[in-house]
C-alpha cells in the first residue's frame, strides 16, 4: 500500500479470487456451450460442470478464510447500507471491494451457480447424458431438476450474467473501472484501508484449498456408474 496524489493504492482481489473470477467466465461459457450443443459435447459439459463445482467450492472456503475483502463478512451489507447506498450516501468504504449492489449481485450468481451444479449432477436428458448422483435420488427428484436445469436454471443464470456484465459496462461508463481492479488486483482510493492479504504463503494456501476441493469433486463424479 503507498500514497500518490492524495490516493492509496490498496490490494483489493488477492490473486486466487481473480483467478477464481476469469476461469468461471470461461468456464460458464463453455457449460452454456457445451449444454445447448447436447451429443458428444456432453462429455465437455461434465468435464467443465465437475471444474465450475471445484472453482465454487474453493469460493465458499475462500469467502470463509480469504483475503480481507475477497471475504464473505466484507460484502454483507445490513438493508440500511443498501438504502443509503441507493441514494448516493454510500460510505467510502462501500467503494473498496463489492459495493452493497455489487454484492448483492454476487450473491445471487455464487447461489445459482450452486443451484445449476446441484441439479447438474442429478440430471438426466433421458438419452444419454446423466448427472453421477442420479441413482441416489427418486425419478420424480430427477425430472424436477433436470427440469430446472435445462429450461429454468439457465436462463436464470444467462440473466443475471447478462445483467453483472451491463452493471459492468455501466460503472465504466461512469468512469469508475472495476475490470482494472478484477484484472490487476489493485484499486486507487481515497480512503486509506489495509489491503487483502495475497503473499506466496496465502496464493499457496489457496492452491491447496482449491486441490482439496477438487479432489473431493473428482470422488463425486467417480459414484457416477
Ligand atoms: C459468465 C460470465 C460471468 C460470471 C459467471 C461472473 C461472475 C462473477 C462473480 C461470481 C463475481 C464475484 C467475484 C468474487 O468476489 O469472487 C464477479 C465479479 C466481477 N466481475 Fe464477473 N462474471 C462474469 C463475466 C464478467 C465479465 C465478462 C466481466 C468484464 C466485463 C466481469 C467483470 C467483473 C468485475 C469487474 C467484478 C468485480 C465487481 C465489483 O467490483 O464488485 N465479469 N463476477
Ligand atoms: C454452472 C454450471 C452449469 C451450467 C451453466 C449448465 C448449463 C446447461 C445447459 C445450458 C444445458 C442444456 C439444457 C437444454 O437442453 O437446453 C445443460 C444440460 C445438462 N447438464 Fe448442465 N450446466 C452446468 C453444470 C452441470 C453439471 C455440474 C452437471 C453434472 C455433472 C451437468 C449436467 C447436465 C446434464 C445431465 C444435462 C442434460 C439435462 C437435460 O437435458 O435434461 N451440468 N446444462
């Protein structure tokens, strides 16, 4: 952290959150891809279904033990906060990691992302595509989320990311560039706040958070008969 011109320059997303961020965009893209396509490009649609489950996993742990504002406690805001952020008396605070919106945003796609996994993994297109955990489940479970995951969990999904993108797009247009900070890391505030932790000790930590989660993940597909 060092001051220029009156600004500080804060570390606001540790590396393993942006990491985090831009392999779930490819990620999501090639599920949606991969999903609509159907046939042999299911056998991807599994492949990137059981890396979106690893990536989410390690996002809940890193919400839990991550770096200061990539931290769940930083972006829960009380419905005060949210108000007066609404009508422009946000705290300066509220600029340095997810604003109240922001975060609300993000909470909703981190919940429909679990959505489509969970029923991802208990669906079945009734010709060749089923989800590992589907044998464990009733058909009636079956179909309800298979349900939700081809014709109502998508779209849902599509929308919110479509509107993360415009809210995106919007605050560039207001000359606040959030993608910098996503991309780099940094943020130039006016307020002087400690920075989220990203040394080697915690990148590795991170690493291995996220090679348990995928172990466990990879347990989970191989139930698949
Ligand atoms: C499939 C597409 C996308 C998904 C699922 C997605 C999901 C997310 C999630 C879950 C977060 C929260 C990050 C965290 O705290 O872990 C986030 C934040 C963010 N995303 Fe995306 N994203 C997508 C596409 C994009 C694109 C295309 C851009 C750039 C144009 C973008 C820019 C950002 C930025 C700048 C933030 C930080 C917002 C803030 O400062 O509050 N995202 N996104
Ligand atoms: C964010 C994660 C995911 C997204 C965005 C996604 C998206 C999609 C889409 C768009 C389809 C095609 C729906 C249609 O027929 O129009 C689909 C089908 C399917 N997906 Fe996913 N998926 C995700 C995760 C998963 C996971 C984790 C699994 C299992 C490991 C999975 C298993 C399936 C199965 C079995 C189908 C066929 C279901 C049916 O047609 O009834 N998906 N998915």
């Amino acid at each position: 952290m060092y001051s220029n011109k009156n600004l500080t320059k804060v570390r606001v997303w540790d590396l393993p959150t942006r990491l985090f961020h831009w392999t779930l965009v490819l990620v999501v893209v090639g599920l949606a891809v991969s999903g609509v396509v159907g046939g042999d490009a299911m056998v991807w649609h599994f492949r990137l279904g059981y890396t979106a489950a690893s990536l989410l996993l390690f996002r809940i742990i890193w919400g839990l033990v991550g770096g200061r504002w990539s931290r769940f406690g930083a972006f829960i805001y009380a419905p005060q906060s949210l108000l007066n952020y609404l009508k422009g008396k946000g705290k300066p605070e509220h600029s340095v990691g997810h604003s109240p919106v922001g975060a609300g945003s993000v909470f909703a796609m981190l919940a429909l992302l679990l959505a489509q996994i969970c029923t991802g993994l208990i669906s079945d297109d009734e010709i060749a595509a089923s989800g590992p955990l589907t044998r464990f489940v009733s058909n009636s479970t079956v179909s309800l989320a298979s349900h939700y995951h081809a014709d109502i969990g998508k779209w849902l999904l599509l929308a919110l990311v479509l509107l993360h993108i415009a809210a995106i797009v919007f605050y560039q247009w207001r000359k606040h560039n959030l993608i910098h900070a996503m991309l780099h890391g940094d943020k130039e505030l006016v307020v002087a706040v400690p920075g989220s932790r990203d040394d080697a000790l915690s990148r590795t930590g991170a690493a291995l958070v996220f090679g348990v989660c995928a172990a466990f993940v990879a347990w989970i597909a191989s139930l698949a008969v």
